[in-house]
C-alpha cells in the first residue's frame, strides 16, 4: 500500500507553484561568482555585491526560501528586484508518492529551455536508521540503454541544469521539513536523530557523467559549508562507467564513487550495460584503480543488480572478487525490482545469499540491498513512464 498525492494542482504555496512562464535566470545553480555578476548586472554596487551574495545565499540554502519577499535583512529594493527580475522557485511537484516503509518519490517538473517542452523526472527519497538518502537525477531519460534500467528505454531528452539538480535536494528538504522553519510531516518516515536528507546520490535518472559540468556545479553548491553543507564523504556519484571522466570526478568533486558494474565478463557486460563496448572492464578497473582519494576508509562501492540466471552464479561471485582485487570496494548486491516488459527476474532470495557469502568470505562487504518502495514503483524511471501513459490516454480519450 502507498500514499499518493497529486500536487500539480496544490494551492499556491511560494515552494509549490509552478516556475513562471517567460524564462528568468534562475538564481539556484549559480556558483558565488556566478550569482554576484547577476546581481551587479542589475545595479548592485559592487561594495555590496559580495555581502548581499551572502545573504541571499543564506536564505536560499540556509533557511530554504522560495520567495524573496521572506528574505528580511535584504532591503526591499533588491527584495523587489529579486523577485521580479529572477526566477526562485523550486520544480513543480507534479505526484508525491509515500510507500509504507517511508520510501518518497517525487516527479518534478521543470520548465521548458528554449523551444524544448516541460520534462520530468524523479527524485526518491529512503530513510533508514541513522540516514536518509535521497537519490537525485542527471538527465531527463539516458543516451545509454542498460538492459535491466527502466530509465535506459526512456528517449534522452535533456541534460539537467545545475539549478534543476540543486533544486531536487531544496524540494526534498522542503517537503521532509529539513528547513530551519518547517516541522517534518505527521507520521513520515525519517531518521530519528541528525539531518532527515544526510546523503546524497547521484544515482537518479541519466548518466551524470555526460553532464559533468552541471553536475560539478550541482554538488559545489550542496557541499558548500555556508550552505547545504552535506559533507563530500556522504555524496556519492554512481557511473555506468564513463572511464575518461572517473579521475576528474575524483579530482574536481571530490565525492564518493559508485560503479553500475552487474557483469565480470565483457560479453555479458556489453550486454547489459553496453557503454562496456566503449569502456571495457579492463580500462574501467584501472580507472578505479587510480580514483584519487580511494582508502580503505573510502571504497569505491560497485553495484551488481542480481538477474536469475544471467549474472548470479557462483562462479561469478569467485570471478567478482578476482576483478576487484586490490581496489578497496564495497559491493552492492541488488535484487532486480520487475518493471512492465522488462526481460529479467530477480535471483532467488537463497542463490543471493550464497552470491553473497562467496564474496564476504573474500573479505568484501557485500549487503544485499533491502528491496525499498516496491508498491510505489520503485524502479528508477517508472513513476516518469506511468505519468507518461497517464498524459496519453487522457489524449487519446480526449481525442
Ligand atoms: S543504468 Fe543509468 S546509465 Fe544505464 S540506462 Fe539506466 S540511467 Fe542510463
């Protein structure tokens, strides 16, 4: 069972309405500098340019406003200026959707760039003790087709801004009540003690690697100390494997890395995650290898989703460990989560656990991820799809 709220009509809240029609640059996204240029060019004298930087920074990413007329130590002229001249708003929640064992996704809507269209995607949200971790979207859809991904069999449309990548973790807080002003809904889900969204990964829909920059930008900002300040240790960024980009990540974000690995052997990989026909196993080790900053105490973590049959057997658990060797690692087993016309099932529960000890016994953690949020489609990408067929049989039954 699983709650779901239809908020695209919700009455007009500052974080809930939808982003005005003509396009006005979006202060969320913009890095200090960017943000200080933006405001000199609409007449703040430069004396002022760095404190009202400040200010607003607090109050977008400190107190969590989605409305200038809130921000109270800046004057009312540029109070005026701000809300006229830029864009604040969060995305549009177009579905919130709550499963009984907390797990929250939200479709987001953001506004059309250009001659482009509104897109939506998804952003979902899992509790547990001690943490919650919100897992944020690249791109709207993928350019790569991994065979067991939902989103993978979605048309690309766009790459995410940075603003669009930051404001998924401002609605998440929002919503959870995250904000210094907000109290946390009735009855939700959330760590009993520290912050409610204490991690962040890159895990949502796209490839963030084929959005490097934006994504760079994204994390600056939910790092940054005077800000969101989520510590670099609990930012993790999950790559299909764009080898090329894996040490600049290292490098330039500094965050945790996380591989989709699924498969040991190029055959199967180039299968399942076909960006291995461009980036074999071999070369993408190697760039694990290197990561800067990798440490027993911070391990690359790899990802194996457990398909029955395909990719579960024990000898591939004993091939696993012979490819991780000497990368400090944590490996992630999946059990697959169906969705509608997918090819796949999942291992058998017991087959998992063998997988599993063949891995520890080599001295790897390996938890078996708890399935999270099935009776809310939990499978990246669905939520996106159902609302997709939704919007297309409302026009056909118009039509
Ligand atoms: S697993 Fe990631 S990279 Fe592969 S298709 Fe899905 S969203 Fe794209």
């Amino acid at each position: 069972m699983s709650l779901s709220i239809d908020l695209s009509s919700a009455p007009a809240r500052g974080a809930l309405r939808p982003a005005p029609a003509e396009e006005k640059p979006h202060l969320v996204g913009l890095g200090r500098e960017a943000l200080g240029d933006a405001l000199r060019a609409v007449g703040v004298p430069d004396r002022q340019v760095r404190m009202r930087v400040q200010q607003i920074w607090h109050w977008l990413y400190v107190r969590g406003v989605a409305d200038a007329s809130l921000m109270r130590n800046v004057s009312k002229d540029l109070r005026e200026i701000i809300a006229t001249r830029f864009d604040i708003s969060r995305p549009e929640i177009v579905e919130e959707q709550i499963s009984v064992d907390g797990t929250r996704k939200w479709l987001l809507r953001f506004p059309a760039r250009g001659a482009g269209r509104p897109v939506e995607v998804e952003t979902v949200y899992i509790p547990e003790e001690g943490r919650g971790t919100l897992c944020v979207s690249s791109q709207v859809g993928c350019t790569l087709t991994c065979t067991f991904c939902h989103t993978g069999t979605q048309r690309m449309v766009r790459n995410l801004t940075a603003g669009e990548i930051v404001g998924q973790v401002l609605v998440a807080r929002e919503r959870l009540g995250d904000f210094p002003a907000l109290d946390t809904p009735d009855g939700a889900i959330v760590p009993s003690e520290g912050r409610l969204v204490s991690n962040v990964v890159m895990m949502g829909m796209g490839e963030p690697l084929y959005n490097y920059d934006n994504v760079k930008e994204a994390l600056a900002i939910v790092s940054d100390g005077d800000g969101l300040a989520l510590s670099k240790r609990r930012i993790t960024l999950s790559t299909s494997g764009v080898v090329p980009m894996i040490r600049p990540t290292g490098e330039e974000m500094g965050v945790g890395l996380a591989i989709s690995l699924h498969a040991v052997r190029d055959e199967l990989r180039e299968i399942l995650v076909p960006i291995n026909r461009k980036y074999p196993l071999k070369e993408l080790m190697e760039a694990c290898r290197t990561y800067p900053g990798l440490s027993n105490a911070r391990r690359i973590t790899f990802e194996y989703v457990m398909l029955k049959g395909v990719n579960d057997s024990l000898e591939e658990a004993r091939e696993l460990v012979r490819l991780l060797k000497g990368i400090p690692a944590k490996i992630n087993l999946i059990p697959f989560n169906p969705w509608p016309g997918s090819d796949y099932e999942c291992s058998d529960w017991d087959q998992i656990e063998r997988f599993a000890a063949v891995v520890n016994e080599a001295g790897y953690a390996s938890p078996i991820r708890t399935p999270r949020g099935r009776d809310i489609f939990a499978a990246c990408g669905q939520l996106k799809s159902e609302s997709e067929r939704m919007k297309k049989t409302e026009r056909l039954a118009a039509g």
